[in-house]
C-alpha cells in the first residue's frame, strides 16, 4: 500500500461507512490484522507495508456490540503506534464521532477537561493530523490538539434533505439550548440560502446539573411555523424531547429533528416515540441501533455523510482546501 495513493484502514466492526468513505477517496480498505488474547489484550497490525505511506485510519468512537468507547479507543491508539512503527508517513485518525467532547471545559472544582486528555493520549502514539465531523465544542476541538484538527460539518446534507420536507412552509431553526446558537445560526443561514428566503431563529431554555436536565422557556416567534430543532448528537433523547414540547406549547405546526450523531442509548426510544415531533434527521457517523430504530421505526431518517468524509480523504491526501466541503 506504500504507492501514491493513501492506505485507508477501517476499525470498527461496521465497516460500511469506512467502505463508502474509501470509495470516493478512490481506494479500497487496506488489509489490517486484529486478535485478541484470552485476557482481553489486543494486537492489530497492517498487512501490507505501509512505510512511506499517508495513512488513514478509520474509527468512530461510539459504543457498539461487544466493544466500548474505551475499547475502540484503546484499538486507535495502539493501532496509530504500530502504523508509526512500521514506518508510516504520515498518519490521521478520521473519527466520525469523536467521543470525550462534552467535558471541554471546568465548570465545577476540580473537574476533568476530558477534550484536552483524548488529544495528548492520540498525540503521544505519533499522531499528525485528525479529522472529526460535527464536534460538540469546535473552539475545545481545534485548541484541545496541537497537531492538525480538522473540521467536517454536515449541515449541506440535512439542508439538501429538509428542502424537499419544508416546500413553501415557513420555519424557525431552533437551538435547544443556549450552548447551541451558533451552530443553529449556521444551520439557519444555509437553509435560508437552499430556500431562497428568510428562516427564523429560536431557542430553548435549558439547564443540567447532577445529571438533571431543566427549564422549558422559549425565546423566537413559532406560531404557525414548522420548527426545525438542530443539535450535534442525541443520546438519551431528552433534550431533543424538551425543546419539541416547548416548540409545540409555542405554536410551532410541525417539528423536525437534526442531530449528527445517533448515540442513541437504549432509553432514547421510548423518549423520542413519545415526543411529539414528526421526523428525526440523523447521519451515518455511528452505527445503526436495530433496537431503537426499529422502535422509532420511519420517524428517524439516516442521512448518509460518508462521501463528504471520503472526499476530505482524498482532498487531505492531495493538498486540496476542505472549506468547499463546509470544513472549519
């Protein structure tokens, strides 16, 4: 694999996404090997030389069956020091979901800064360059790691989606939090630019301490406008919930959900059936959760990002610009 092109190994156990990704980078998955001993040791190692090569490896960093976050994590890691050892040129972690982001900051004594800890670990294995899509905190992303972080968004792909949804609708794009406006104000002025006309803005009043999630204030004018709720992951579901009841109790026709990444955790589905929203907009970035999404069933809509990660592969690889792709 040491010819001009990269070698692009894929990690997780789904390697669908890896494979599509790969396709518009115009190569195929590198062979790569991984056992595990008996204790629970692991050992991957590349199968064709790699020595010289740009390598590009593969994981998103989410739970799925039979191996944690910390597990995943723990296979990068070891897999990015063995590429380094077998004489790599040059090697980038392309993380779909990259975990550890919701602690970026100290907001009570003696808090960890849990963004910063997940950059010097991939750092110290002789990391160059990281690629993540739609990061919880992009200020903590891009001055957690000192080596190249780079940016993907997949906005375009939910604005390309929504247009066809929406037709001549009035809408708002609403944050669920305050922590969110920026990037529902991204998502906004894109969408208003697919349409050719104004979208409103909103968000939602929300708090979280000790694990409690509270407030249901509103602030924008929804009445008789569809509601288009953005944020970067659901996980429990909550606060996707929340924030369509406010949207509801204020007016709104309709409610769409977009979030990037699908954590999902098993509770999510029961909490999103009940909700009272029309439609759950979620990438491919994490595999699927058979469970919940057969409970939710045709509400939750998986829009496929893979070739947006592909061809910043393959822009990485040449030298090109990522900023046509929405890169940051």
């Amino acid at each position: 694999m040491n010819d001009a092109g990269p070698a692009i190994f894929a990690l997780d156990a789904d390697r669908s996404f890896a494979q599509a990704a790969a396709e518009v980078a115009g190569r195929a998955i590198a062979a790569h090997e991984e056992r595990v001993f008996e204790d629970g040791e692991q050992k991957l190692r590349p199968l064709d030389s790699v020595r010289g090569a740009d390598a590009y490896v593969v994981s998103s960093l989410h739970a799925e069956a039979g191996r944690s976050i910390d597990d995943k994590l723990m296979r990068l890691l070891l897999f990015i020091a063995t590429l380094r050892d077998a004489g790599a040129r040059r090697i980038t972690a392309v993380t779909p979901y990259l975990a550890y982001g919701r602690k970026d900051q100290r907001t009570k004594p003696r808090d960890p800064v849990t963004t910063r800890y997940l950059a010097m670990l991939l750092e110290a294995m002789g990391l160059d360059a990281i690629v993540a899509l739609d990061v919880h905190n992009l200020a903590a992303y891009q001055n957690a790691f000192r080596c190249r972080a780079e940016h993907l968004e997949a906005r375009q792909a939910f604005v390309a989606h929504l247009v066809g949804v929406l037709g001549d609708r009035a809408a708002v794009v609403v944050s669920p939090d305050a922590g969110g406006i920026k990037r529902a104000e991204a998502f906004r002025h894109s969408l208003s630019q697919a349409l050719g006309r104004e979208v409103g803005s909103g968000f939602v009043e929300k708090h979280r301490s000790e694990g409690r999630v509270f407030g249901d204030g509103f602030a924008g004018d929804i009445d008789g406008r569809v509601a288009v709720i953005v944020d970067d992951m659901i996980s429990a579901g909550t606060t996707m919930a929340r924030a369509a009841e406010a949207c509801r109790n204020g007016g709104a026709s309709a409610v769409y959900g977009v979030a990037t990444h699908a954590v999902l955790a098993a509770d999510a589905g029961p909490t999103l059936r009940d909700a009272p929203i029309e439609r759950v907009l979620v990438s491919d970035s994490i595999a699927a959760r058979p469970a919940v999404e057969a409970l939710l069933g045709p509400r939750l809509v998986r829009v496929p990002v893979a070739s947006l990660v592909g061809e910043a592969i393959r822009r990485l690889h040449v030298g090109a610009s990522l900023l046509e792709l929405g890169g940051s």
